[in-house]
C-alpha cells in the first residue's frame, strides 16, 4: 500500500482510512490475548479451587445435613441409577475429569 501511494496510484484518504482500520484491528486482537491471559488465571484458580474441595470432600459430606448432601451430589453427579447393590453416576464437570485422571493413575501403577 505504501508504495502505490508514493507512486501515486493510492489516495491519501485511502491509505489513512487502511491505517485506522488495521491500527483497530491490532487493539481487538491486544484485548483479546488479554482475555485469553485472564482467562487462563481464572481456569487455574478454579482448578486449585475444585482440587481443595476434593481434597476435603469426604470430611465435608460426613458433617453436612442429609438435605445438603443431596445437594452436593447433584453438583457431583446426575442420572444416579441403584442396581440394588451398587450406585453407578455420571459425574458433571469438571468432576468427570478428575474421574478420568484417577482410571490413569490406576493404569499406570498396575
């Protein structure tokens, strides 16, 4: 662009109006990597988060009353099924990775 304005095929107007338009789009794309960068701070913060809860989970179900344990198991958990011997959930997220990671675990010490 610069050299068809100095060869004189680019108006000014043209070149200035490019500018501006490239100059807004460098910002969008700064508040962007911003976003991302606040974003993955509060991903990890939650995660540290969720990880403590797991930590203490136990403790914490023993002491509650029976009418917030329901209410932690649908945080845990859905489409709880008894088969009359075991209980068998689908775990929500993020509790489902944490699942994931433990069937890892067992894989690689077995």
């Amino acid at each position: 662009m610069y050299d068809a304005k100095f060869d004189g095929e680019l108006p000014t107007e043209t070149l200035v109006e490019k500018e501006k338009e490239y100059k807004d789009k460098l910002l969008e794309i700064g508040e962007g990597i911003d976003n991302v960068e606040s974003s993955k701070n509060d991903f990890l913060e939650k995660g540290k988060q969720i990880l403590e809860l797991c930590k203490r989970l136990y403790d914490l179900y023993l002491a509650i009353t029976p009418e917030m344990k329901a209410q932690l198991l649908r945080i845990l958990a859905s489409n709880l099924v008894f088969d009359g011997v075991t209980v068998r959930a689908t775990y929500n997220k993020p509790f489902d990775i944490l699942l994931d990671l433990r069937d890892r675990t067992i894989k690689l010490l077995g």
